[in-house]
C-alpha cells in the first residue's frame, strides 16, 4: 500500500514560470504569453504552494537540503564546488532501507564522484554537463548520447517507469539541466528556438533599483555571472530565451506523466514539481539568484497525491528542506531527529495547523569569482530582513504586502519604526534554534569563501 513517488526538479525555475501563475497574476504577469500546459494541467491536479521557498538558493547546496532536510551551514554543502559526502544519511537511503526501488536521472551537481549515493539506477552528468550530446554516468559508466541532454534524461526517467510494477514501491528523481545557463540558440532543440518569437514582456518593475550590494557591471570581474541586460532588446531576449527552456521543462513532464499513466501506476504515486531555486531576470538589474530578494528564493511547488491529497492552493510557508520529512511520512516512514524540515503531509490534508511556521531563515555563504556576497535573511509573511555579514550598513528591510517588488529599503527611507527591531528578534531566534554559525571557510567580513570542503553533519 506505500505510494510511489516521481519527483520533477527542473534547475532556477523560478515561482511564476508557469502558465497558470501568469494567468493567476493578470494585468500583473510579467509573461502573460507563457504556456505550460502539462505543469498547468498538474497544477490543477496538485496542491499548489504559492508560498514555497528554497533556504539556500545555489544549485549543490540546494539539492543536498533537499536530500537531507537539513540547512547548508549543517549539511555542509555550501557552495557549488563540495563533493556530496557518499556516507551522508539522505531520505532516499531512508526509502531504500524501507524496500523502495530508487532511481535518479539527470542533473546531479553535487561533485566529481561518479556515486549516487541512495539510488538503485541512475543516469546522470558530472557538474554543469551540457545541453547537446551530453555524456552521461549510466550506472557508473560513462555513456555517449546524442541529442538534448533533458530529452535523453527523461528518456531514461520513462524507460523506468515502463518496467515498474506494483509489486515493489519506487522513487523516481528527475532532473532537468534546463533553464539553467547557457541558454538560448544551440543550446535548444530545433522545435523551441523560434518559439514565443511574437511575444513582448512587459517591464521589469524593479529593474531601476539596483541590489545594495551594486554587482560589478563591468564586463569581466565577479559581477559578469550575475550582470542582466538592461535595454529592453537585450532584456526580451533573455526572457525569451529562458522561457524557451521552460516549454521544454513541460514537454518533458509530459512524457513523464504520460508514461505513469501508461503503467498503471498513477494512481498509487505521488508527483512532486519544484526547483532547486529561483532566479532573477533583471529584477534588481541581476542575473542567476544566491541573495535574498524574492526572485531567488521562491519556487514552484506542486503535490499531487490521488486519495491523499485534494487539488487546492495553499498559501502556508513550505521549504525545500520540509520535501525529505514529506517523502518519508507519507511513505510510513518516520524522519531522523536531525531534520530540520517539517512534513507538509497535514497542509496536502488540508489540516490547518496552529504552529505552522510563519517565518523562515535563509542563508548564502559567497562564492569566489561572484559577486554575491554572504547574506543571512528572515522572512515572515509580511516582511523582510536582509542581512550582509561585515556590511552592517547594507542592511535592507522590506514590507511585502505594500512592496512586493521590494523597491523601498524602510531603514534607508527612515521609515521602518519598530519592524527592524522585531524582525531582527525573529532573526536572532532563528540562528539560535538552527544552530547557526558560518561554516569553516567563509570570511564574510573579507567577502570570500575559500571554498574548503566540507562534510555533511547528522548522519
């Protein structure tokens, strides 16, 4: 009777690529020609998070959250260049100590090492990989392949589905390379390259108010990985480009679901969409994600669980470290002490509860050779404090209802009374529950990170 699982991970999807938020935001949408069929017709199957929210927004330190349900400054994977601990307790070794079958497929980014530690079968790519003719670690051997690396992936991802049975419970892991960078021209199939070629965007709202920490706009420096065009030609075309790569995302969930039905098996499983992390497309005058305005932080996430779990919209705070304890309590399951995440299995119930959080701690140790620097943030449902270690006076305070695009810095407008004092409390709360300290490795103060490996705690 234990359900099985697909997970769909694409890579800096951010909240509102898909087409039922764009409709969902009228006159307000910043892609209102955006379709996503597949994800809009899940959407209306699922539980749809329009609060969900990554707690480190970096591609590595994202995945490992997910799989441990613990922080990064705890998992100890900080940064895109810390191998994956092989040993590190993750709720797939969970699930496959339980009998489950487990498979990943995709992008890993989580190390040189040719392991994918919890998981049955996998095909997959060391770091970045690439879109076309991508090899790929096949079981631990490496495999040539031609064609678009999400393409042959998901290939792999139906291939497994077609030999499931319901004699053995499963859990699928797939995940996309796309939208990540490069995007756009070669690297899209033929089909997607001209697509949305009509289409406009309509204007950034915040691309006028720079980030505090002023990204270096020069062309090579730090600043050029996290630099966004600003001309509305340039600006058009990145968002086209991205969106193109988003479409693909829903071709291939397509495929994916299409073949859970084919099985027979849809009925018994659970099919979760969301993203490593979000991603900025001018906001702020940014490219990629890693700080704390809303663009990085939030993402997609859609629960559809038959007989367990009606369709509506839930708009309680979910975090991808709450995606661990999930999988393993609606498998039966119980979590090990050392996860941070709580199970959203009540909220897909639909039982409101009266300690659900209503703040959370986000955190994001600089990279070298990105301008980002380290920025520790909470964030209730109302309000912001953003916060960049050694620079005090870069300190940023937002009020969301009246300023979701977060233009208006309270502390520099004078206006901020007693809110920072409060959310500074909320803050200080929050470190000292999470055990809080910056990881071996970071000076935040010099603005660098060394980048030291480091091991994955809680076993």
């Amino acid at each position: 009777d234990r359900p099985n699982f697909v997970f769909l991970y694409p890579d800096d999807q951010r909240w509102d690529a898909l087409g039922v938020v764009q409709r969902e935001q009228g006159e307000r949408a910043r892609f209102p020609w955006l379709r996503t069929p597949n994800l809009d017709a899940l959407a209306g199957q699922s539980v749809r998070f329009r609060e969900a929210f990554v707690v480190n927004s970096l591609c590595s330190p994202g995945r490992a959250c997910v799989l441990t349900g613990r922080y990064s400054h705890l998992n100890g994977i900080i940064n895109n260049r810390t191998p994956f601990p092989l040993d590190a307790w993750t709720f797939a070794r969970g699930l496959q100590q339980a009998g489950y079958t487990t498979a990943y497929f995709g992008k890993w980014h989580m190390g040189p090492q040719t392991e994918r530690p919890g998981f049955d079968e996998f095909a997959s790519f060391i770091g970045q990989g690439k879109y076309i003719d991508c090899p790929l670690l096949v079981n631990g051997q490496r495999t040539p392949t031609s064609g678009w690396v999400d393409d042959v992936t998901t290939g792999y991802a139906v291939d497994f589905l077609r030999r499931q049975t319901a004699d053995r419970p499963f859990f699928l892991w797939l995940g996309f390379k796309s939208p990540h960078g490069p995007r756009g021209g070669a690297n899209l199939p033929e089909r997607l390259r001209s697509l949305y070629a009509a289409a406009a965007s309509r204007p950034v709202p915040n691309l006028g108010v720079p980030a505090i920490y002023n990204a270096d706009r020069e062309p090579s420096g730090p600043g050029r990985n996290q630099r966004a065009p600003v001309d509305a030609p340039a600006v058009l075309t990145a968002h086209l480009d991205y969106m193109r790569h988003i479409a693909g995302v829903d071709e291939n969930v397509g495929r994916v679901l299409e073949a859970l039905e084919a099985s027979g098996l849809a009925g018994r499983t659970v099919v979760v969409f969301t993203s490593d992390n979000g991603y900025y497309l001018g906001e702020h005058q940014l490219g990629d994600k890693r700080s704390a305005y809303e663009e990085s932080l939030r993402v997609p996430l859609l629960i559809r669980w038959p007989g367990g779990a009606a369709p509506s919209v839930q708009d309680a705070i979910a975090l991808n470290i709450d995606l661990a304890p999930t999988f393993l309590d609606v498998a039966g399951i119980s979590a090990p002490a050392s996860v941070q995440g709580r199970s959203l299995r009540p909220l897909l119930a639909g039982r409101p509860l009266a300690d659900w959080r209503r703040s959370f701690f986000y955190e994001y140790f600089k990279e070298a050779n990105f301008a980002a620097p380290t920025v520790l943030a909470t964030r209730t449902t109302t309000a912001k404090l953003i916060t960049y270690p050694g620079h005090e006076e870069w300190t940023e305070v937002f009020e969301l209802e009246s300023d979701p695009y977060e233009t208006r810095n309270l502390i520099g407008a004078g206006e901020v009374g007693g809110l920072q004092a409060e959310l500074a409390a909320e803050h200080a709360r929050w470190q000292s529950r999470l055990e809080f300290r910056l990881p071996d490795g970071v000076d935040a103060a010099a603005g660098t990170n060394r980048n030291a490996p480091a091991r994955a705690r809680g076993r």
